[in-house]
C-alpha cells in the first residue's frame, strides 16, 4: 500500500500546473478591423506550480514550487530594471521573431485599415518596445525556471541536449460567466463571440545561465546579448506560440467572413467566392510578418490560400505554425513536445498574451461584455495516465497475451 501511495504522489507531482486566469471585458464594440477599441484587463492571476526538478521564479531570487504573478505586483517582483508590462488589449499580430537587440518579441499592430473591394487593406507598423521597455496593448513578464534534472550544463546551445515539456491536456481559453451580454438581456454568461478563440500566449526563451548561479541581478539581467557564463537561446528559434480553440469559429465570425471576403485573383482582380471557413475545422492564421507602410497598398487581410486565394502578399502575411489545442490534445505515442529545456540551467522565458488580429474569428461586433478566462499548464510526462492504463489502486493485472506462462 505505501508503495501505491508513493507511485500516486509521484504521477501527481510530475504535473506543472500553470492557472492563467484573465478578465478580459470588453467597453464597447471589438474589432481589429475598424474599431480596435482596447480591452480592459482587470483581473489576470498566473499561478505556476512546479514537478519534480524544477523550480520556479518571478523575480530571478526566490526560488519555489509555487509562484503568482498579477496586474498588482507584476511591476515589482523585482526591481533592477523590470519591464514587465500589464496593459489594456488590442489586437496585434506576430510571428514569434524575437529582437536580438532589444530581447523583446516583435508585435506588429494595425497602422491603417480600409474596405477593399474583396475585404480590407491593411497596413501595419511594428510596437515600438525598445531595450528599456515595452510597448502598449499587451500583457508580458519574465518567468524564470530552473531545471535541476542532471548535472552536466551544457554551454552551447543544442536541443537534442534538453529535455521535452508538455502542454498539459486541461490547458484552455473559454468564456467566463462572468462575462455576460447585458445587450442580450443575460445576466448568467453568454456563448462565446469568437474573442475567445483570437487569444495567443508566447513564450520566448531568452537566454540561460548555469543552475548554481544565485546573483539576481545577473539572471533577471539576461538578454540576448549574453555574456560570460550565459548561453543564448533568442537567436537560435522563435517563440512558442500557442493557438487555443483553432477548430472553434462562432456562427456570426463565419457569417461576417462569408460577407465580407471575395476571391482575389490579382493585384487588382476580385471575383468568385472566399474558401469555406466552418466550425470544428483548423484554418490558418496569416500573420503580419514585416512592416506594410505606405509604399505597401496592396495587402488584405484576406489574403492567403485558404481564404481569397492570393498568394502576392506572401512577403507581408505567413502562415504561421502555432501550438493548437488539435495538437495538444493528441494523446498517446503521438503527443508532441511543447518547448525543450537544457538540464542544470536557469531559463529567462519571456511570456506574452495577446490578441491575435489577423486570426479569421477576430471580426467586427465580437463583441460586448465577455469576459475570457485563460488556464494553461506544463508536464514532462509525455504520456497521460489514460495513455498507460494506469491504475492508482495498483491491484490491475496484465493482459493475458502478455501475461505469460
């Protein structure tokens, strides 16, 4: 019976359990397109608790098995030059790339937007989050987490010496109750919008140093830069991005789309009809991947093979691969790795939280008063006890094929 106790405590503590619960209200009518109103923040709470050889901190010092980070304190976990930023929402769009100079992800966010005659032209302008800050319409801080599985740091950077994380399968963004239609005379929550399903969380490993470093200034300190001891992780891969609910379109996102958006078949050449967008499928999401300024005035945000077929804005819009929930939920044999870690290191991870606007269900009227409640989390294990049969009482027996005599 200990023994069984003891397994059971094991496989719950090999689970990282991350609870990122966000508010996200909305004053008045959302839009990437021709409102792009802000979305008000007023409660967002990140709960991380760590498994077996992790530990984790907000604030390059205290290191632990639980830490909580909020619009609150999120500006003074640590006060050697945090740039931590918790601002109000508005759509943006990236595709990961981080700025060896600045060590900040690069946002690309609506410059200018007007009907086409098959959609909307678009031009776009990157945030402008420097070295010493960031910019405005999103929320983002620094997680530090240090993995104590072997002894041996690894100075260079190769993945194949780093150890595979999991999206844990609970991970989801949905609608609170709490955010109910006032318009819609409900007081008890409404359905989703599509907001919802716009939703993207980033994470952009920085930089590590060794596990036995303990001076806070030199962890929360580390950039893309690098330095004695420090090994760059930002000019080696893109951020992780994660893309929840991407079979998920609401009825009035799909209605907006079928109206606005018309095939292309040139610069100037619009006939035909969009490629079909229904619910419980996976499309893409073509996301700004440079600066459209006004040199640029022939983007739509339709733009793309699936939607109205055109493929002459490929050099602004790309196809982005994010982590979807259709891959999260893949169980078994087939499960795939959400980041790597290096053993024996402290990880300086960028987190980022935004709205994604060229996502197809982030259309105008989505809508007034709901609220988004946010929850992730992280496992080694690769497999789900569903996945290995697995029997806390510890008194199943093997199949009788493998039984044997």
């Amino acid at each position: 019976m200990k023994r069984n106790r003891n397994q059971e405590k094991r496989v719950k503590k090999l689970i990282l359990t991350t609870g990122l619960f966000a508010v996200l209200l909305v004053a008045s009518t959302y839009a990437w397109f021709i409102g792009m109103e802000k979305v008000a923040v007023s409660a967002f709470d990140v709960k991380i608790k760590a498994i077996d050889g992790l530990a984790l901190s907000v604030d390059g010092a205290k290191f632990g098995e639980e830490v909580t980070i909020n619009k609150t304190n999120f500006d003074t976990v640590y006060t050697n030059d945090n740039q931590n930023v918790w601002g109000d929402l508005i759509p943006m769009s990236s595709v990961g790339i981080v700025n060896n100079t600045t060590s900040k992800l690069v946002l690309y966010e609506k410059a200018s937007l007007t009907a086409s005659d098959g959609g909307y032209r678009i031009m776009a302008s990157q945030v402008e989050n420097t070295a010493d800050k960031e910019g405005e319409g999103y929320v983002a801080f620094d997680l530090f987490i240090k993995n104590l599985s072997g002894e041996e740091y690894y100075t260079n950077y190769n993945p194949l010496n780093e150890e595979a994380i999991y999206l844990t399968t609970d991970s989801a963004v949905t609608v609170a109750a709490a955010g109910a239609d006032a318009s819609a005379g409900d007081e008890e929550g409404v359905a989703g919008t599509g907001i919802e399903n716009s939703v993207r969380v980033g994470f952009a490993q920085i930089a590590r140093v060794k596990a036995d470093v303990t001076d806070q200034n030199t962890i929360t300190g580390l950039d893309c830069q690098g330095g004695e001891g420090v090994t760059v992780i930002c000019d080696q891969r893109v951020a992780q991005i994660w893309e929840p609910n991407d079979k998920d379109h609401v009825q009035n996102a799909i209605n907006w789309y079928g109206k606005s958006c018309k095939g292309r078949t040139g610069v100037a050449a619009w006939s035909g009809a969009c490629g079909t967008v229904a619910d419980d499928n996976a499309y893409p999401t073509y996301a700004i991947s440079t600066v459209i300024d006004d040199s640029v005035t022939t983007v739509d945000v339709y733009d793309g093979a699936a939607y109205n077929g055109y493929a002459g804005s490929a050099t602004y819009l790309t196809s982005y691969d994010y982590f979807t929930d259709t891959e999260k939920d893949v169980s078994g044999e087939g499960r795939k790795a959400f980041m790597t870690l290096a053993p024996n290191s402290i990880t300086k991870v960028r987190v980022y939280v935004w709205i994604e606007g060229q996502d197809i269900d982030n259309y105008d009227f989505a809508q007034l008063g709901q609220a988004i409640s946010v929850n992730f989390g992280f496992t080694k294990e690769k497999f789900t006890g569903t996945d290995v049969n697995y029997d806390p009482t510890g008194t199943a027996t093997l199949p009788s094929d493998v039984r044997g005599n």
